[in-house]
C-alpha cells in the first residue's frame, strides 16, 4: 500500500493483473483504493508504446483520487520497445487491429461488471481513458460497450504526418458518443491540426475540451522528452473531477 504526499489521500494496492477473457487470460495494470467499498472504474487504453511506467503512474494517481483504474495491455506482452521512434510505436499499435482490440476491452468491461466484484461498482457503468493513437480506440469503445458512462482521450492525433500511420478516424468516433466527453489536447504536437480540432468540437457538442498550448501530444509521459510536468498535473485534476463528476459513486 501506498500514498504520496501531494497526490491524494487514499491508500491504495496497485500491480499487474491477469484478466480471463474467454479462454485466455489478458494481462494488465491494476490500481485501487485500498480501502472498504466499491469504487468508480476507469478502463485505460494506453497509446502505441502500451502499458508503460508513465501509463502506470496514472493508475496509480487516479486511485489516489478514488478511482481504480485498470490497463489492459493491447499487445498481449509484445510491446515495441521504448527505443524505437514513436513513429514506429504508432506502426506497431495500427498493426493490432480494431476488432482485436475492441475484442479485449470487451473482456474486461465484463470483468468489471461482474457483480461477484469487490472492489469496483463498474456493473452500475464505468469510464474509458484513451491516450494517444488508444484515443480513438477509447472513443469507439464507448459508443460500442455496455456499461460506459463517460469518456475522456488525451493526445489524440488529428492529422497524417510524414511517418505515421494514418489517424484513426477520430471525429467520426467521437460523433457517435452519447455520454459525457473530455477531450484534452496539445497544440504543439505535430499531429495536431486546427480546423480539425475545431470541427471535432463541433462533432461532439456534449464534450468539453481543453487545449494547451505549448504542450505536444505526448506532454502526460513522464518518459519522454515532451513530458510537460506542469500541463500533467492540470490534466489529472481535470480527469479525476471529470470522472468524479459523471462515475456512479463509491458505496
């Protein structure tokens, strides 16, 4: 167990989970409060690099805050390596495939809405975390799973560069959900494109947005070189009160 100071109040367990889907198991990151109750439930689709120590951080942060948050890992334990460009990441992630992926977070959101559960109320709805090139994957999630009571993408890329894989459709995803929307985005990453940006608010008048302006697509990673610790922490009390705001309450 564990809290940090500045970082919320609640004790929390956190560490790696095996999740039966179906006739496999599906790998992961778990972290909650380790406390009597059931609480909130955030599922994370990470971005291109997968479940990395920064992806860990959140987790573990979130569950600070009252949230558990859960991350399964889209590569099933062959993640590209930290290394590569991030040009090759984003390659690796396109290559997965949608329905692999959609696949497994099906999976989970039935673990979670397991009421035999003790530690999540998520069988009363939860929420979706994408970062990333998972954005979009996070997006047509939340119109496609039961259960799913608000959704939040980070970094989403909006535009093709030299490079990547072309972005996943994005607008298209996000027009087709109905439950609360946070989107949170950096000017200054080079997938992001303006008009787009603009028409994308206009595609989900539910949502609420936030942009910074100086910060890449990247800025949450604490790993990278973008990582902007300031816009970081402004983006977790964002996410927390979000998901406070539009999750079933612990009971």
């Amino acid at each position: 167990m564990s809290v940090l100071k500045g970082e919320g109040d609640t004790l929390i367990l956190y560490g790696t989970i095996d999740v039966p889907v179906g006739a496999r198991t599906l790998s992961g990151y778990l972290a909650r409060p380790d406390l009597t109750g059931e609480w909130p439930t955030v599922m994370i689709v990470p971005s291109a690099w997968g479940v990395t120590s920064s992806v860990k951080d959140i987790c573990r942060r979130l569950a600070r805050h009252g949230l558990a948050a859960i991350a399964p890992d889209p590569y099933r334990g062959d993640a590209p390596d930290r290394t590569v460009p991030v040009e090759v990441a984003a390659k690796a992630f396109a290559a997965i495939g949608s329905e692999r992926l959609m696949a497994d977070l099906e999976g989970v959101a039935e673990f979670l809405a397991n009421p035999a559960g003790f530690w999540s109320n998520a069988e009363d709805g939860f929420g979706l975390l994408g970062n990333g090139d998972g954005a979009a994957v996070a997006a047509g999630a939340a119109s496609r799973l039961s259960g799913v009571r608000s959704l939040t993408v980070v970094g989403a890329p909006l535009s093709a560069v030299d490079g990547f894989p072309l972005p996943a459709d994005l607008m298209s995803a996000m027009g087709a959900v109905e439950v609360p929307v946070l989107g949170v985005f950096g000017k200054a990453d080079q997938r992001f494109d303006a008009d787009r940006f603009s028409a994308l608010r206009e595609a989900a008048p539910q949502a609420e947005f936030a942009l910074y302006e100086n910060a890449s697509g990247d800025f949450w990673d604490d790993w990278l070189d973008a990582y902007d610790d300031a816009a970081f922490r402004d983006l977790l009390g964002r996410i927390g009160g979000f998901f406070h705001r539009t999750l079933p309450s612990r009971r």
